[in-house]
C-alpha cells in the first residue's frame, strides 16, 4: 500500500481548506519562520516527542500531523526525517511500514 499525500498548506490555501484540527491543535503551538524550513512545537514534549494532551491522554504530533495530510495504515511509523529536534513540517515526515530508526514513533 502507498502513502497517500494530501494536498499541503500554502500560500494560496483559503482558510476554510485548511483541516480544523490543525487551526485547534497544531496551529496555536507551531512556530515558522519566514526563512526557516523546520516548523517547530513550542507544545508539551515527553522524552524528546513533541505531544499534546486530550482527556489527559498523550498524543504524538508527529503523528497526529501525518494523520492529517497523508494516508497510510495505522501500523505504519513515523518519524521526521530532517531529525529536527521538535520540527513537525509535514514535508518533513517521513512513513515507513517498517520502523527505521530511533525517531520513530
Ligand atoms: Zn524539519
């Protein structure tokens, strides 16, 4: 099975395309700079992971954000492949069926 990619966010998305939970959760703790190519959680981390909390429970955001723009099967990993510490830019996520490395989650 291939990895599905969605349509990233641009310049030119109008904001009513842009997935709601990424205006409520992601949107409000990414920092991006005009010249800066890693998108960075300014969020909860937990052992180098940046998270997120609903109902008490922790969430990946790595994950949680490669939820929202592409789609693969849930026993697939994550991980970013910039290794970034803390960058979530979708472009830099990379899906493997296999885990790869010790940034996975
Ligand atoms: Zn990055």
């Amino acid at each position: 099975m291939l990895v599905k990619r969605r349509a990233l966010i641009n310049l030119h998305t109008q904001l009513e395309n842009i997935p709601k939970e990424w205006l409520n959760v992601i949107e409000p703790r990414v920092f991006r700079g005009a010249f800066l190519p890693h998108w960075l959680w300014s969020g909860a981390y937990c052992k180098g992971h940046p998270v997120f909390y609903v109902d008490r429970k922790q969430k990946r955001v790595v994950r949680f954000v490669a939820k929202i723009f592409y789609e693969f099967p849930d026993d697939w990993h994550t991980s970013i492949s910039c290794r970034h510490p803390g960058c979530i830019n979708p472009n830099h996520i990379r899906i493997r069926k296999f885990h790869s490395n010790h940034y996975s989650d």
